[in-house]
C-alpha cells in the first residue's frame, strides 16, 4: 500500500510522547522534517489515538 521507507517514517516520529492522536502524530512528523511521502501517509492515518509506534506502522503499512 504505501511507498513509504520504515525508517523515514520512525525517525519522523521520533520524540512523540504515546498515547498520541492522529492529529499529534503529523505534528510531530512536520517537526521532524519528515518529507511528503511520509508526511502524506501520516494524514491519511486514521482518526484515532495510537498506543505506540508499531500502531503506526501497523495503520501506515
């Protein structure tokens, strides 16, 4: 589904505090530089809180 690299996508969150909503998430991707793939994943996420990274990666991929 997505295109976008793992590692990108851990280093743009890096720092986020968990529990996090979608909404904290692309915050936190847009402070951490992350580019457009990553950043267009992030909003596509669903809206709801995620518990940690691998629910991220679990809704991302």
């Amino acid at each position: 589904m997505s295109d976008v690299n793992p590692i990108a996508l851990q280093k743009a969150l890096g720092g986020i505090s968990y529990p996090s909503s979608k909404d904290g998430i692309v915050k936190t991707g847009e402070g951490n530089g992350a580019d457009d793939t990553v950043l267009s994943a992030l909003r596509k996420l669903p809206d709801q809180q995620f518990t940690g990274p691998d629910d991220v990666q679990k809704a991302v991929f």
